[in-house]
C-alpha cells in the first residue's frame, strides 16, 4: 500500500510538470489584459460588471480604440496572477475570451552599428534564425590565409588552429581573406561596434594553408583538413579553389566527412560552367555566389559542382553592393571593407551549417539535406546557377527544429509560466496545488481510517473514485491549447464536486454537485456490483474529502455565499458523504 501510495503522489507530481505545459502559443511578456465581451451581452450589464472588477481589483478598464466600440474590446492594466484570476471569475460568462495582451516586437536585430550595411544577412532571413540558434557549442574550422583577432573579433570564440604555410601553432592572417571569412562566420555581435556575424556564438579554428599572396599547396589544404576532423571541428569552409583534381584531397575530403564533419567549399570566380575543386568533390557543399538583387553574381561559376547559392556581393559600384566584414589591409591594420567573391558565400553557408547543427541535428548528411531543402528554389534555372536555390537561414533552422522540445524551450516555459519561482507551488499558481494535494490525501486517509473497521482489499476502482471524487485531473484545469475550447480539459481535469464550475462558468461551487446527491446515485446505481461499488465508496470518500477541504480554505457556494452558510453547507455534506460511504463499506461484509 505504501509503495502505491508514493507512486500515486510520483505520478501527480509528473502530470502537473508534463500536463501542464503550454506550449509556444503562451508564452510572451505583457502588461495589459484583453476583455472581449460578447456582442448579446447588454451595454448596461458589461457597465455593471466594468465598475465590479475596478472596485475589486483597483484597475480601470478601457476600451482599446474607438473601433472597438462594436466589438466590445476592453483592455485593464495587468500582470499574471490578475489573468488568473479573472479567468476564474463570473467574466467569463460574458466574454468570449479573456487573454493577456502580448507585446510583439520587431525580430531581433544586432546593436552592432555597421550591421545596416550588411544586406546580406537580411537576405538569408538571419534574424528570423537567431531566435532559435545562434551556434552556440559549434566549431568552424576556417582553412583559409589565417585569421587575426581585429576588434570585432575580441568577443568571438577561437579553438587552437595550426599555420601550415610556415609550420607553426600561430595561424595570423597576413591577407586579410581568412579574417574577412571568419567575420562572416562568427564576427563579435551585439558588443555595439562594427558588424555582426551569422553563427555567432560559433567558435573559429584557424587553419592558415594560403600564404600572404593568397596560394597554397594542395598538401598543405589536405592536412588542414584532416587537422580540422581530428580536432573537433563540426564544419569546414574552404573559401579557396583552382582547376586540378586531387587524390590526397580526396582522401582527406572523405575522412573528414566520415568523422561527422560538414565540408563547405567556394564554387569559383572565373563564370565558368562548372565550379572548380575542392568544390567539385563529393561530400563537399559547392557555394555559387548572388549579387543584392538576388541573381548569380557576374563573377560565379556555375552548372556541375554547385549545391546552393549565397550572397558573395558585386562591388562594380562601390562597396555598397559586397560583403562588408572587420578584416586588415595590407599593412595588417584593422579596417572594415567590402569583399566580392564565391570566398564570400561560402562562409554564409558554413555559418548557417552551424546554426543548423547548434539546433540539434547531428548527421552531416542530414545538415546538408536540411541547408538544401530549406533553400528558396528558382524555378527557371536551365545553366544551374543556383543549385538547390537561394540560402535561407531563417527556413534551415526552423525546418532543423521542427518537431523539437529542446531544453532551451522547456527552460522557458518554466520561466515565463513562473514554474522557477519557489512562490508559484505555494499561492495556488499550479490550480491550487496545495489544496489539490490535501484533498487527495484527505481522501486516502478516510479511507485507511475507514479500513479499520470493515477491512477492504485496495483496488484500481476504489483510488479512482477517491481521485474522482476529491481532486479530479486538477493538472489539466491549467492546460491552455492555442485556438481548442477550454471546457474539455475544464471537465477532465474537475472534481465531481467542481464540474458545476464547468457548467455554469464560475468559481462558486453549485449545491446540487458540491452534496452528497451525486456519491447517493453512484452508491444506489453501482451497490450490486462486485468491483464497481468500490469506486462508488472511493467517490464518497473522495467528495467528504474534497468538500471538508473547501470548507476551511475558501468555502464558496452558488446562492450561499462564502461565510458560515456555506461553510455549514459542505461540512454537513462531508459527513454525509462518509457516512454513506461507510454504510456501503458495512454492508460489503468481507473481511480480507
């Protein structure tokens, strides 16, 4: 009995954390209440209850504009625990939905002040993709002329890299071109200078293979990747490439992909009809380049070897039209500039790689799939300029999260719905836990007690009944369903005591279900059979319960009032319902 008893108390506890979730429709931060009255309702009668809720809570409702007049629009200054407990008051019966009125914004944008500039990124819908993933956890490994920690480097996060080209731990850029890539990457954001960068909590893994003239071996590229997979790296961006295929990159091509890492690869700026290498390998997603407007970029190969397409800038017009991102000049001083180039694309595709693997998704086979179909297609592309279609970071990481629950979204909803404050499970925030509980264990106690004198065996049917009858599903009084009717999980989740709350749409308890009429009919209709009038018992129990609770916590009865008339009400109740229950145990006459 022990051992069931503790279990039941584990599954409650269970059900109101997983029942009770609410899911993305309910969250949100506000400050006002929406009342939308119902259109039969008289104007004098929504008056009178107007002045009601300004006497009782202090708050002065309005209406919302002077178009809401016909609908009945009012909106009251207030918090949480005021939506809750107009939810539970006599307004409901008048309105057709009581709701906060939730603050939108506009999507999150960088406070970096150059981050206007950056076309690009508005392209690819990055802001949209920053409210899931920001590619926190995920390595980038940038194979590239190195990377030098300009300003707006200062708050981005590097692993240790390697200096192929000269053979040592260091790998500064002396170009200028892998500092520019890494920005597009993973430049410092929101610290309030410069611009921003896609996978920004991304850390940056330095591999310098191209010297300060911008060429570099094939061997040395080989064992930068390699390097890369052997170090952690989650994705690798080669924004280089020439003509000449390779076995040896080949080889480190397919070890790094069979390690778990993502390959991305610049298609080439020489508008051929085919994208050079290491783009042209299997295993490694080739980048075409776009200019602002949207179209492959004058410069961009295309045809065979291109898997999607990125912006990559056109500065024929100034540096308006490229890539703007924190680099050095030649003299290795920090400079913002705007580059050009398939280099420039492919880094958005590894960044957006990033965000897509930050959200969860592991298998590179999957990364790719997930940055291909989420892609905007163009219809009409006979020379395959595009690939699988235009980058879209904001599709990518919604279609990599669709179907999730992540830790992140149920930390905040147990932030938003006040789960972590210690208050909440003591002020009745989860449906009056602490009520619900005592009505629960009322119920097991009058049981056992009443064990003692006509011992009984435990059954499945007598817990329902106590369940039934003292506190019902209370967890899913509190489960809120964007756009479904409340009523059902209002029935599910009451006690026989509170379902006339559900009929009559208020928080008073009404006579004819808070008595012992229903636990009589149940004892009556159920007394001749063998297992079933042990749940009428349990209801009996469950009901005395329940109603001697109410009683000496907020005794509320329809036509009674709230003071001693129906605190009078349902003690007599309670000890009516136990005695029934008693008699019926009685007449049992088995002794187990």
């Amino acid at each position: 009995m022990r051992k069931f008893f503790l279990l039941s108390l584990f599954i409650v506890g269970v059900a109101v954390a997983l029942f009770n979730f609410k899911g993305l429709a309910n969250q949100g931060s506000f400050n006002q209440i929406v009342l939308d009255f119902r259109e039969d309702i008289p104007a004098s009668q929504i008056e009178t209850q107007l002045s009601q809720l300004s006497q009782q809570y202090g708050v002065t409702p309005q209406l919302n504009s002077e178009f809401s007049v016909s609908d009945n629009v009012y909106i009251v200054k207030g918090n949480k625990q005021l939506l809750k407990a107009l939810k539970k008051s006599d307004l409901r019966q008048s309105t057709e939905f009581i709701e906060p009125d939730y603050i939108y914004s506009v999507l999150e944008i960088p406070n970096d002040p150059m981050y206007h500039q950056q076309w690009n990124f508005r392209s690819i819908n990055i802001e949209k993709a920053w409210e899931e993933s920001k590619g926190n956890g995920v390595t980038v490994a940038v194979i590239d002329t190195g990377v030098t920690p300009v300003a707006d480097l200062k708050d981005t996060n590097f692993t240790p890299g390697y200096d192929f080209v000269n053979d040592k731990t260091e790998a500064a850029d002396d170009n200028g071109h892998g500092t520019h890539v890494a920005g597009t990457i993973a430049q410092s954001t929101n610290n309030e200078y410069g611009v921003a960068g896609i996978a920004y909590q991304a850390s940056i893994m330095p591999l310098k293979v191209l010297a300060s003239s911008g060429g570099g071996t094939i061997a040395d590229i080989a064992e930068a990747i390699k390097f890369a997979a052997d170090n952690g790296a989650d994705i690798i961006n080669m924004s280089l490439g020439g003509p000449g295929e390779s076995q040896l990159m080949q080889e480190a091509i397919d070890y790094a992909h069979s390690k778990g890492v993502v390959i991305i690869a610049a298609a080439g700026n020489s508008a051929d009809s085919s994208a050079g290498y290491p783009a042209r390998y299997p295993n490694v997603v080739g980048v075409a380049a776009l200019d602002a407007s949207g179209q492959k970029a004058f410069y961009s190969n295309f045809g065979a070897g291109v898997d999607i397409s990125a912006p990559g800038g056109d500065t024929t017009n100034g540096e308006v039209g490229g890539i703007l991102q924190n680099t050095i000049d030649e003299q290795g001083n920090s400079i913002f500039a705007a580059y050009q180039g398939t280099s420039m694309a492919a880094p958005h595709v590894a960044g957006v790689a990033a965000l897509i693997k930050a959200a969860g998704v592991q298998e590179p086979e999957e990364i790719v799939r997930i940055l291909k179909q989420s892609a905007r297609t163009v219809a009409d592309d006979p020379l395959n300029h595009f690939g699988a279609g235009q980058l879209d970071a904001a599709a990518a990481v919604q279609l990599a999260t669709k179907g999730q629950i992540t830790f992140r979204d149920f930390f905040r909803w147990l932030r938003d719905n006040g789960y972590l404050n210690p208050r909440f499970w003591i002020d009745g925030g989860a449906v009056a836990l602490l009520p619900k509980l005592a009505m629960v264990l009322g119920s097991y106690m009058l049981a056992w007690f009443l064990r003692n004198y006509f011992p009984f065996a435990w059954s499945w049917s007598l817990s329902s009944g106590l369940v039934a009858g003292s506190s019902g599903l209370f967890f899913l009084r509190g489960l809120y369903i964007f756009d479904l009717p409340q009523w059902p999980f209002r029935a599910m989740g009451s006690s026989i005591p509170e379902l006339g709350n559900v009929v009559q749409g208020s928080s008073a308890l009404n006579p004819l279900f808070a008595s012992a009429l229903i636990p009589v009919g149940l004892v009556l209709l159920l007394l001749g059979h063998k297992s079933l009038k042990w749940f009428a018992i349990g209801t009996s129990l469950g009901v005395a319960s329940c109603l001697a609770v109410t009683a000496l916590i907020s005794p509320n009865v329809w036509l009674l009032g709230g003071g001693f008339v129906a605190q009078g009400f349902l003690v007599i109740n309670a000890l009516l319902c136990f005695g029934l229950a008693k008699l019926a145990a009685k007449s049992e006459g088995v002794v187990v």
